[in-house]
C-alpha cells in the first residue's frame, strides 16, 4: 500500500513554468532537472521517471497537476509528460545549471476552470507563482561521493504523484527573498491577502495532521516576516487626538475614500494577527 499524501517527498526546484496557455488552461513545467544537487543533498538521474511515466496501469490524469502542494482544492490533471535531454530545457535553466544533464518535462490542463483555479493561473501568467514543484515517492536511490567531501543522495527511480507551479522553494533565505520577489507587483492590500491566505491554508494542514516539511516551514516563516514587515509598514501616524489636539478638519472627517482603505486595513491586520496566532500556536 502506498503513502498517504501528506507523506509523500516533495522538491521545490524554483524553476520556472515553461510556458502557459490562458485561454486553454494549459501549463508547461519542467518541476525536475537532472543532475543537479539540490539543497537537501539529492540528485535526480536521468530515467527515474522512466517507469511511473510509462506504466500502463497508471494513467496520466493519476498526476495530478497542483498547486503550492495544494491537494484539498485541486488544480488540474496531467496531460502528458517526459524525460528531456539538455538540449531541450530551457535556456535559464541550462544557464544556471551548467551540470543539469535534462530534466522533466510536464504539461497539465488546469481543471476545473473555476473562480479559483482561473485567479491562481493568473498569478502563473503572470510570473508571480512562477517555480516549479513535485511530489513523489523513492522507489530506488544510492549514493556517491559530491564536491567537498558530501555525499549526495542520486535518486535512480521515482513514483510521481503531483507537479505544479509553487511561490516558495526550500532554503529560509530564499524563501523570504522569493515571496518579496512575488508581492512586488501587487498594492499592500493585495500582498497581505496574498500572503495570509498561504499561511491559512498551512494552518489547515497542521490542523488536518500534516506534519511541516522544512520547505513548509520556510513558508511559515517567510511569510510571518513579510508580513510583520507590511503590517509595521501599513500602521498607520498616530491621531492628533492623542496629543489632544483637536482641528476642525479631524474633528469630523470626511468620508473620503482613504478613510475607508485605512478602516479596512485595521480590520486585515486584526484579522491577519489571528490566524497568525492560530497558524504558530500561540
């Protein structure tokens, strides 16, 4: 019998989605590159998808296209995949990888095309969701000697179960400079919303008894720091009233329309504190 999902490996790779097709629904991920060390010390070799991609009794739509690891609302399904050569991954990737020997190639078809899903493959198109991520089982593996002395873990044969797009890769340095690097082309407002509703949605995997992978712990982390430095950000002068200070024009004030952004985000961030004291424990 099979792990259950909250037990499967997952890699964030932070490659990009190779390319997306809006009007279709239809996303290319390349979530695995070959020959590469990654940073917990596993390599992927050229093959291990060879079984899981070519086994009959295992159809495509089993994979199913995810999004942030996010099984609960799903995504899609996958259309087709397969292992490349170098020669075929992109040219990013073959720039920042000068070791990567191929990687895996997958399409997906985002379904259904709800409210939701439509929104997340915007944040896709638009580069703001824009690594790479997949969820697997170690079916065969070994070791070998790595640079410096490290052994490295080469992964020969893998069970693919989910692939999709994620905002947030493994290492807590880079997970905070990957969610800035995400909220930079979105209002405050939006970046709050944003950003809570990925430390939600880990809060409820915690509370469904998902244990926190050190990727989802970077998540937790990064996302309380930007937060934290949004909401200190966001606070707003502190009224002339409390210096007792009181003009005609703070007396009664208008009704203008950022009177009423500054009331909405007191009600966020209050709302935002209590599920941060929810998601962390306190």
């Amino acid at each position: 019998m099979g792990r259950k999902r909250h037990e499967w490996d997952r890699k964030n790779t932070n490659v990009e989605i190779k390319d997306v097709d809006v009007a279709k629904g239809i996303i290319v991920g390349v979530p695995s590159v070959f020959g590469v060390v990654d940073d917990g010390g596993d390599r992927v070799l050229p093959g291990s998808f060879a079984k899981t991609l070519g086994d009959n009794s295992l159809s495509m739509a089993r994979i199913k296209l995810g999004y942030q690891h996010d099984l609960d609302y799903p995504f899609g399904i996958s259309l087709t995949g397969e292992e490349i050569g170098r020669d075929a991954l992109p040219e990013s990737i073959r720039s920042k990888y000068a070791e990567a020997t191929g990687g895996l190639q997958m399409i997906g078809k985002v379904k259904p095309m709800n409210d939701r899903n439509r929104e997340r493959l915007e944040y896709v198109d638009s580069g703001v969701v824009n690594g790479s991520s997949f969820a697997y089982d170690v079916i065969d593996a070994g070791f070998s000697a790595g640079g410096e002395g490290e052994t490295v873990r080469d992964l020969k044969q893998l069970r693919l179960h989910e692939w999709g797009p994620v905002t947030i890769g493994m290492n807590p340095a880079a997970a905070i400079t990957d969610v800035k690097a995400a909220i930079a082309s979105m209002t405050p407002m939006d970046a709050i919303g944003f950003l809570t509703d990925q430390v939600a949605r880990l809060q409820a995997g915690i509370k469904a008894g998902r244990t926190l992978s050190a990727a989802n712990f970077a998540r937790v982390e990064a996302a309380i720091t930007v937060l934290s430095e949004l909401l200190a950000a966001a606070q707003p002068a502190e009224d002339t009233e409390k210096s007792g200070e009181t003009t005609a024009d703070s007396a009664v004030p208008e009704p203008t329309d950022a009177l009423r952004d500054e009331m909405t985000l007191k009600l966020q961030r209050a709302a935002i504190r209590a599920r941060l004291r929810d998601a962390v424990g306190a």
